[in-house]
C-alpha cells in the first residue's frame, strides 16, 4: 500500500481503476500459465503480482487490506466451526 500510493504521488498510477482491474486480468492469466508450467518461483513471482494488483484495487476503493482479509478470516472461521472436510469460504 505504501509502496502504490508513494507511486500514485509522483504520476505513476491508472487514471481510473478500470485499469486497474484490467491489470488483475492479465495478472491472473500470468499466474495461471506459471501454475501449469510448475515452475515455483515463477509462480510465487506471480502471486506477488497478483497480490499487488488486489491491493492496487482496494487503494482505489479506499479499503484497508488487512481489515478486509481479517473479516474474511473471521466469516470463514465461523462457517467452518464444526463442519469439518468442506473447503471454501
């Protein structure tokens, strides 16, 4: 976050999150094509990248990061109490 938003201040930002979003896609089809080529470090490179891109997204929204994925963290921990095998949030 504090990386994106030194960058947004001296002109390197999207002019709107549309490009921000279009960024996530290509970022997303980059992980993928690393998944499948089973080479780790090209796939931790490319989470990295994914992971910057969601964090570029919620800097546009005015989200703070960690609270998001704390309330996610916490929603899945209540769901899952009690229902053991069943993945998903």
């Amino acid at each position: 976050e504090k990386v994106q938003s030194k960058a947004s201040k001296v002109g390197f930002d999207w002019d709107d999150i549309s490009g921000t979003f279009a960024k996530l896609e290509e970022e997303i089809e980059e992980f993928k094509q690393a998944a499948a080529s089973g080479n780790q470090d090209q796939i931790t490179a490319e989470m990295g990248d994914l992971f910057f891109s969601l964090v570029n997204i919620c800097r546009f929204l005015n989200i703070n990061t960690e609270q998001a994925l704390n309330l996610t963290t916490d929603k899945f921990i209540r769901r899952k109490r009690g229902c053991p095998g069943k993945p998903g949030a």
